[in-house]
C-alpha cells in the first residue's frame, strides 16, 4: 500500500572507524576488509522504505567519521595498536565489552539535537567488539527496547540508539530494527505471548508454538520454524500471512508456506518479508493504530507507545 504521506525520519550517524596510520591511513573498515558504512546506510534506508510501502524515508542529516574507539562502560578505550593485535589474533579482547552510552550521548549532545528536534535517532557504525547493543532507549519514558533503556538523559524526548556493525551486512541491520520493532509492539500492547488475545500476539504466532495457527512469525522464527534462525525450512505449514497485508480486514484464510515465501534462508530476504508484512493501513482498531510503522518510528507521538 502507497501512504498518502510520508514519515521523515531524520538520522544522525556516528561511525567509529579509526584511521590506522600504521595501515597507510586507511579506515579500520578498509584495513579489515570489512563493508563500507555508507553503502550498508543507504541499503538499509532504500530496504526500510520498501518494506513499508514507501512510507518511511530515512533522511541522514549528520554523519560523523570519528577517528577514535568508543570508550567502555569501565572507562577502557582501545588504541589503535591494542585493537588491531586482538584483531590479529582474535583474542584478548576487553572485557566488560558494552560501551559507555552516558559518554556518547555526552560528547556529541545527542539529547540536545533530539530536544531540538533537528534529530530523531541515532546509528552507531562500529567493529567488533565495540559493545554496542543491537538498540537501546535514552529520554524520558524510555523502556526496554532490545536492551534496558540508558538511565538518567535528561531529555523530553525518547530516542533510539541504534548499534550496526560494519563487519555484517544490512541482513543483520534489518534484524536490529526487528528486534526494535518487537519490543516497541510488545509495549504498545502490553504483551506479547503466544495466544490470540490481541493483534500483536495472532501476529507473531508461528507453527511450532501455534499449531494450526502460525501467522508471520516473527524476527527469529519463520511461520514453519522449529528452532531459532531457522529461515531454510522446506516444511510446509498452514498460514495466514497473507490475511495481514489486509490488516484491519482479517478473513483468517490460510495457505500452506514454506522457506520459498521469504529467500530459502536468507536472512535479509527473511526479515523484509516480515517487515512487509506489518500492517500500514489507515485508522485504529481496538484503540491502537492500524499502522504500526507509526508506533515503530515515530512513538513520541502516541502515548501507547510513548509512555
């Protein structure tokens, strides 16, 4: 479906990817022959607007290329040197590994742009071992949203924090918005269990805990999957996923499903047909909005999602 208009959503990029001068000056990306964060943006953004109709548009308006490694939860910050021989030997790395969300927030006046309003949200680039959690709440309200929110940001506004890694591909890019999209929706409606109490839960189900009953499934488990990231199964289950790209006119007709619907196993395949599948219609049923892209992006905006 075509929204009549669109949701902007304008993104500010942080992407720690050093300088290593003794790599003649190349990026750490580069160094490490790992992918090249701008290409994996503009991916994602280009993904995340197929898969909701057209209605959501990314709009980066501040990228950073920092020539440092975040610092650590503990106050640790790896040299170029120390980063580059745990890369070498895949070993040594600094434990605690999270990084210090505070001092990010801090240093590049993140809550400042969000109360502003010149940013909605936030993307980290990184390597591994960088600590960063797939996304994260900061402000006001904020809840767990794929990690406990960051505690005491003085900001009217929550915002989202996203944590990509230049080393995996815009498959794992889309799984950070799905697991996102998972705990907002479980926060919209107050659960999310497998029974057919209310819309996110008929959702979510999937054959192995619904027999009979799958619907899409959701970021790990494809309608017919029996164990977590299993999106190549051939087995053939009934389902009724196609009912929810009708969403609110749910008739309940099913049809039998397998891998083939969303890429043999392939993870971004896997996670755009899922996203695809999110209703993005018109109006509200049952008190909640009949396009939850709305709760997912812009959730300053609805007190369901907000609060």
């Amino acid at each position: 479906m075509e929204s009549e208009e669109n949701l902007n959503v304008r993104v500010m990029v942080i992407n720690y990817d050093p300088i290593i001068e003794s790599e003649e000056n190349r990026r750490l990306h580069e160094v490490c022959g790992w992918n090249d964060p701008n290409k994996l943006a503009q991916i994602y953004i280009d993904d995340l607007e197929e898969c909701s109709g057209g209605y959501v548009k990314h709009q980066i308006t501040h990228w950073i290329d920092a020539d440092v490694f975040p610092v650590k939860i503990d106050g640790f910050q790896y040299t170029d040197e120390g980063y580059m021989k745990c890369y070498k030997d895949w070993n040594g790395w600094h434990e605690p590994d999270g990084v210090d969300y505070k001092a990010i927030i801090a240093d590049y006046k993140l809550d400042e742009l969000v109360e502003k309003d010149e940013i909605d949200e936030v993307w980290l680039f990184g390597a591994p071992y960088m600590g960063y959690w797939e996304s994260i709440m900061a402000g006001k309200g904020s809840y767990f949203c794929n990690s406990s929110p960051v505690p005491d940001i003085d900001c009217s506004k929550i915002f989202i924090i996203i944590g990509f890694n230049y080393e995996r591909g815009v498959g794992e890019m889309l799984e950070d918005f799905g697991h996102r999209t998972e705990s907002i929706m479980r926060h919209v409606y107050g659960s999310w269990e497998p029974e057919e109490t209310h819309a996110w839960n008929r959702f979510t189900l999937y054959d192995k805990i619904a027999p009979g009953k799958a619907s899409c499934g959701n970021v790990h488990f494809a309608p017919n999957s029996v164990k977590d990231y299993e999106w190549g199964s051939k087995a053939q289950v009934w389902s009724t996923c196609d009912d929810w790209l009708n969403y609110p006119n749910l008739t309940g007709k099913k049809r039998l499903v397998n891998c083939a619907e969303w890429g043999n196993g392939g993870i971004r395949e896997h996670h755009k047909w899922w996203l695809k599948h999110l209703p993005k219609a018109p109006g509200r049923t049952n008190d909640k909005l009949n396009n939850w892209w709305n709760y997912i992006v812009d959730f300053n905006s609805y007190p369901e999602s907000k609060e």
